[in-house]
C-alpha cells in the first residue's frame, strides 16, 4: 500500500477526535443470565464464574461475573418492538449482505457520525482490549465512542481504502471503567 | 477443550514461575463448523451473510467459503489469557490482527509466548506474543498481550484493575 491519502477527504479527516455521546449499551434490566450463558456458550468458555453462584462467591470478583467483552455486543440487538431491520435492509436492497442497512451507524441516536465515503464495503483490521473489571449480573452498561484515528490508503491494486480506527470506553451503572476496547477496519 | 471443573480448580501461576521464551499452554478448538460460525452470528445478531449463507460467500462475494467472525476471535484472546490467569491473575491487554480467514473445518490452537517481563509497583507484568494458529501452520491473528501476574509473597493485585504509573 503507498502512503497516499486518497480518499481521506478533509470532511472526513475532521473527524478525527470526534466523540459521541455517552449511551446506554445494555437493555434497561442489564445483564441477565440468559443473554450470559448463550454468550458464553458461544465462545466455548464452561467456566463456572459465568453460572455457578455458590462458586462464584468464593473468588475475588464475589459473585457472578460476565466475560468483558460481552458488553460491546449486548447493546447491538434488536430492541423488542422496533421495526425489524432484515426486513429493512432486504425491502431495501434484495441483494443486501445482511449488514448493510440492517446496522447503520447514522440512524442510532448517539452514535459517531457515519463517514461520508463511497467505500462501502467494511472489513475487520485489528483490535485492542484494555480490561480493567468484569461486568456483574445487572449491570447497566454504558459506552461511549470516539474516532480514535482515520488513515487514507491506495491499495497495490489502485483501489482506495480508508482504515478507521475507533476507541469505546464501556462502563457500568457506577462510571466504573469496565474495559476499552479499540476497533481498526478497513472501508473498501 | 477446558473442562468447568479444570477452571474451577485451576492453580495459580506465579510471576516467578514464567521464564521468557516459554511457550504457555494452549487452548485448542475445533474443528470448526458452520453451526459454531451460525451460533456466534446469531447471540450477537450479526447478520452478515458472509458467516452462514454459504452460497451468498462463494458465489456474490468470491470468497473460499463462509468466515469466522473477528468479533468471534477477539471474544476467545481475552478469554483465553483469563484462563491463563486464573485465580488471581490479570488480563490486562491484548492488541491483535486479523489474518489469514477461518473457515470450517480448521482446528484452532490459541498459543502465547513469554517475550518479557518486568516488576512494576509490586506487580507482575508479563508481555507475550500470542495468536489463534489454524492447522498446518497458519497465524490467523498474531498479536501481543500483557498478563498481570501475583508475585509469590506480594501484594494481592488489584481489583478492578487499575495499571500503575509506569506499567
């Protein structure tokens, strides 16, 4: 890849820094043990911190404690009640990939701004994840997000692509830091 | 696989017991099948048609078959280096990339390597390398992490988990 900016547009550079607001990222009951255990299931991890109370009371978290990480996806489903957005995103496009439409940034009050580019297509480059505590059974969880950096690149192939880095700090009820999680992908 | 009842037990690893250079035992899953991949899209609600609709994969996207997910990786680093830190212990951080695509039918071995470590504030730091290897030899997700481990006699490491000045 050169170090051309290419598609990084002054629009979009000035969007670097950019902070959304500070949102709620659980449902309102929190963290249950349903939502939990197929979480964990999911990832293959039996431990028993995850569902055992009698155990779980014997460490040093003191009670049921949730992987860190399962709070950046709790927060990205499907409310009860809302329009459903498969339907959406298929009415809209036959041909939808399935994400497209079904989760677009710019119609979640709150979220970072979309990035104005026709690149489209969004692939997954790299993370960081900074753990400072396990979520607990009910804890509302809360996040915030900021374009941490946007870089423009012009592959081998001539074809334009911008990397985006984005920075969520995710926290409980408490403003207690749970984990920061730092996302790159790549917009082709 | 680990069982509930090997991380209900687990034994502390001290500080003093990693050397550097040493490999720390693996955390090996698979083979992998477009029902794992499906059950992952579906607890998180990613409907990227990529990950299960095989047809939509090869024959609109061009690709060998459907994908393991990212997120699906970066959900099992930081578990596996809790498990490496049970009972006390401290997964801190990892950082990683994505690589080399996971499809079904790979056998995943999540590894890390002791590349170094230094006493900060009472505490235990220890840097390695790690990754998610698919059979024969490929890295799908090289990256670096830093575990916290109790230094044997030291202070109890904090919780929540607050990094030291300088660490």
């Amino acid at each position: 890849m050169s170090e051309q900016s290419g598609p990084l547009t002054d629009e979009i550079r000035a969007l670097i820094g950019k902070t959304a607001e500070r949102l709620p990222a659980s449902p309102p009951w929190g963290i249950e043990r349903e939502g939990l255990r197929i979480f964990t299931n999911s990832i293959m991890d039996p431990d028993p911190r995850y569902w055992d109370d009698e155990f779980a009371k014997t460490t040093k978290f003191g009670g049921i404690i949730t992987p860190p990480i399962y709070v950046s996806y709790i927060g990205r489903k499907t409310p009860a009640g809302a329009e459903d957005p498969i339907s959406r995103a298929f009415r809209e496009n036959p041909e939808s990939d399935g994400i497209g439409g079904v989760r677009d940034q710019g119609r979640q009050p709150g979220a970072l701004p979309p990035i104005p580019t026709p690149l489209k297509r969004v692939l997954n480059a790299g993370n960081e994840i900074e753990l400072r505590s396990y979520p607990k059974l009910g804890d509302c969880i809360f996040s915030q997000a900021r374009y941490a950096d946007i870089k423009g690149r012009i592959g081998k192939d001539g074809s334009p692509m911008l990397i985006v880095t984005t920075e969520t700090i995710y926290t409980n009820q408490d403003g207690e830091v749970l984990c920061i999680l730092r996302a790159s992908g790549f917009r082709r | 696989m680990t069982t509930a009842d090997e991380l209900r037990n687990k034994k502390q690893t001290y500080f003093d017991d990693v050397t550097i250079g040493q490999d720390m035992p693996p955390l090996v899953i698979g083979p992998m099948t477009p029902t794992h991949l499906f059950r992952w899209s579906a607890a998180i609600e990613n409907w990227h048609r990529i990950h299960y609709d095989q047809s939509y994969a090869i024959y609109h996207e061009g690709l060998p078959n459907i994908l393991g997910q990212g997120s699906w990786k970066q959900s099992i680093l930081p578990r596996y280096l809790k498990d490496l830190c049970l009972p006390d212990g401290w997964p801190w951080k990892v950082s990683f990339q994505h690589r080399a695509m996971i499809v079904p039918g790979d056998t995943i071995t999540v590894w890390a390597q002791v590349k170094g470590k230094r006493k900060v504030d009472g505490l235990g730091f220890v840097e390695m390398d790690v990754g998610m290897r698919i059979q024969p030899d490929t890295e799908t997700c090289p990256g670096t992490a830093t575990i916290v481990l109790p230094i044997r006699g030291g202070r109890a490491i904090p919780y929540p988990f607050v990094p030291p000045e300088g660490a």
